[in-house]
C-alpha cells in the first residue's frame, strides 16, 4: 500500500498511536481477498484449463507457457503467502482464464482496463497481476505510471486533510476534558448558590435557630468566587477548542474541495487520489466537530444560572 507521508509532527503523532497495536497486525496484507463464491467460480473455470500437467508431447514453446500457466493456476488457488485476492480472480473470470492477450493502447477497452487497474492500487491490492503469459506489461505500467501522477497530484490536499483531522481530534479530546473540568465547577458554583440561597434573609433557613458562622459564610463566598472564576476561564478555552475543530472542517472542505477540481481537471474519480484522506474527511472530523458548540451553550447558560442566585 502507498504511503501517505505527512509534516514529522503528524506522522509521530500517528506513530504514537500505532503504540499498544499488536506487532503481528502491521503485517496484515490489505489486500482485498476473493470471497468463497467467486474461489469456487475460479476453480470451476481454471480446473478443466490448468489444473492437469502440461502435455509432454507439445512444442517446447507451447509447453512452456502451459507448464506457466499451471504453475499460476497453482499459485492463484492454493498460495498462502497472497491468497487469492478480489482483483486477480477478476480478472481471471473476465479474461476466461489467464489473460492471452491485452487491448491495443488508445483504445477504449485498454483504458477500461487501465482504471480497473487504478482501482486495483487505489483498494491496496499492491502487487502485479497475476500474468504468466506476460500480456499484461504495458497495461500495468501505464497504470501504475499514471496512478503515481493522480495520487501526486492531490498529495498537498490530502496531508491537509490528515492533519487537519489531527487537529480536529486533539480539539475534541482537549474540549471533552475541558467540558468535564468546566461542568464540575459549575456544579460546585451552582449548590454554593443555592446554599447560600438557602441561609439568605427570607431563604428556607432564616428561621432556622442556628445559622452558619461567619467563617462558614466567608469560605462559601470564595469557593463560589472560584468556581465561577475556572467556569469562565474554561468556558473560553472550551469555545476556542471548538472554534479549533470547525476550522479543521473548513480546512478539510477546501481541501477535499481542491482535490475533487484537480480529480476534474485529470478525468480522474474524485476522491480516489486522496486515499485514506477521503475516509478522514468526515466520519473523524465534520460530525464530531459540531458537538461541542451545544455542549459549550448548554454549560454557558448553566454558569448563568448560577451567577444570577
């Protein structure tokens, strides 16, 4: 799979995230695998084809390529180390077998298969197909060459939608710890009022025989005083933690923006050159960011709740 290569600051972030992953799973082949329906429609195809010995009485050219294509066959349907992938059984079933021969370039079924191709890199399948005929040459190197230049094209939008998401994250994690500090003082600040409240002249407890001492009182003044002190001061960093996140979506608009023109401007799909930047661009980033703008009124209006007792 191709990497996507960030500023050093958001790539260790990154790193730093990959910490307590298991080591085994960095080596999982992302490779899109066949599923059993489609492993049973290969075999059904390929066996009668490949699955016997070559011919020993045939020319030595044409043994050559039957004991190549067995060989394959073999490979496609029984290799552990690249287990039948999704794309390489496609092409299988769509050539009939093995593919015999390419499309001429210029031509619309060679550029068809030039973006199949393109899909192919673009899901991870990040070998070559498999081509024992050796068919398949200028059709893999057109594609490769021209997926290099598409994800090329889109790399500046698609690092400013990985770090914008980076930025999003660390808001909305800084912002939930913010939240829970500012709606604790805020609690404290709203029962030190209605303590307070409670022991006032005509309050609930002014015809209580005894009343709190002035030390009591004295100790509710300042804790009230502070609480609302840190509720104010988290409350602003709260609404600049959420001004962070929406200017991290705008960020990831434009960007995403950007590289859908460029995408145009190519004749290539949109969103494909981004990569893992077009999963990132809102699931982790756009719907999350909106939550803290209500949170952060609900808190307001509690503070001033709690001010005016």
């Amino acid at each position: 799979m191709l990497s996507v290569r960030g500023p050093p600051a958001t790539r260790l972030d990154r790193h730093a995230g990959l910490f307590w992953q298991q080591e085994d799973t960095f080596y999982d082949d992302p490779t899109a695998s066949a599923d059993k329906a489609t492993r049973n429609a290969v075999a059904a195809q390929g066996g009668p084809l490949y699955a016997n010995d070559p011919d020993p009485s045939l020319p030595r050219d044409e043994w050559n390529r039957a004991l190549a294509e067995h060989d394959a066959y073999d490979y496609l349907l029984n290799q552990t180390v690249e287990p039948m992938g999704a794309d390489n059984a496609r092409i299988f079933l769509e050539s009939g077998g093995f593919p015999k021969s390419a499309p001429e370039p210029d031509t619309a079924e060679f550029r068809i298969a030039d973006e199949n191709l393109k899909n192919r890199f673009a899901a991870c399948t990040w070998r070559d197909p498999i081509d024992p005929d050796k068919v398949l040459g200028n059709e893999v190197g057109t594609a490769a060459e021209e997926w290099q230049q598409e994800i090329t094209s889109q790399a500046a939008q698609r690092n400013q939608i990985l770090d914008a998401n980076t930025n999003a994250t660390k808001a909305l994690a800084s912002g939930a710890k913010t939240l829970g500090n500012m709606l604790g003082n805020s609690w404290v600040a709203d029962h030190v009022a209605r303590w307070q409240s409670y022991w006032s002249p005509g309050g609930a407890g002014s015809s209580k025989p005894t009343k709190p001492d002035a030390a009591q009182s004295d100790k509710a003044k300042k804790s009230l005083a502070n609480a609302q002190s840190v509720t104010k001061s988290q409350l602003i960093l709260l609404k600049q933690q959420a001004a962070a996140a929406k200017r991290a979506v705008t960020t990831t608009d434009t960007a995403e923006q950007a590289a859908y023109s460029i995408a145009d401007t190519n004749g290539a799909p949109r969103g494909r050159g981004l990569l893992v930047a077009q999963q990132k661009a809102h699931p982790c980033a756009t719907k999350p960011a909106q939550l803290p703008r209500a949170r952060v009124l609900g808190a307001d209006e509690r503070l001033g709740v709690a001010q005016r007792r």
